[in-house]
C-alpha cells in the first residue's frame, strides 16, 4: 500500500474547511495541519472546525510551520524543488 501524503490546508475559509473535511476521509492523503491569517483561529485545535482532524494547532503564520518552511507555492505543488533550489 502507498504510504499517504501529508497535507496542510492553507486558509480555513468555507472553502478550506470542504477541503479539509474531504481529506479526512481519504486513505490517499493525511491532513496533517491547517495555516489561517485569522487571529481568532491561530492556536485552536484543527480538530475544533473539522470532524476527524487531528488536534494540531492551527497555525497563522507560514515560518509557524516546519512543513512548509523553505518551499515555494510551485515547488509544494511538483513536490520537487526547496525555494533555495530555485
């Protein structure tokens, strides 16, 4: 079986929180954790807005989390190349 792929849902808007709820059903992908500019969200757990997500922090700041430090909105999408490659 193909190990599943990490996934942070940037923006937990109404559209962010489909998002997210669709993830977390499949055996393909692992939401691993969510990125709001929200104040009011920054620091609840994922799990508060999505059914069956884990309890991570919602982060609200992109250096606020590891997974995607030192990637580009290009590179996260061809999972190929660190930012300080390009």
């Amino acid at each position: 079986m193909t190990e599943a792929t990490g996934v942070v849902v940037v923006g937990l808007g109404a559209t962010g929180i489909a998002i997210a709820e669709s993830l977390v059903s499949r055996r393909d992908c692992e939401l691993s954790g969510a990125l709001d500019i929200g104040a009011d969200k920054a620091g609840v757990p994922l799990a508060d807005f999505v059914a069956g997500a884990p309890r991570v922090p919602v982060v609200s700041r992109r250096a606020s989390a590891p997974s995607l430090e030192g990637w580009s909105r290009s590179s996260m999408r061809s999972r190929s190349t660190p930012s300080s490659e390009i």
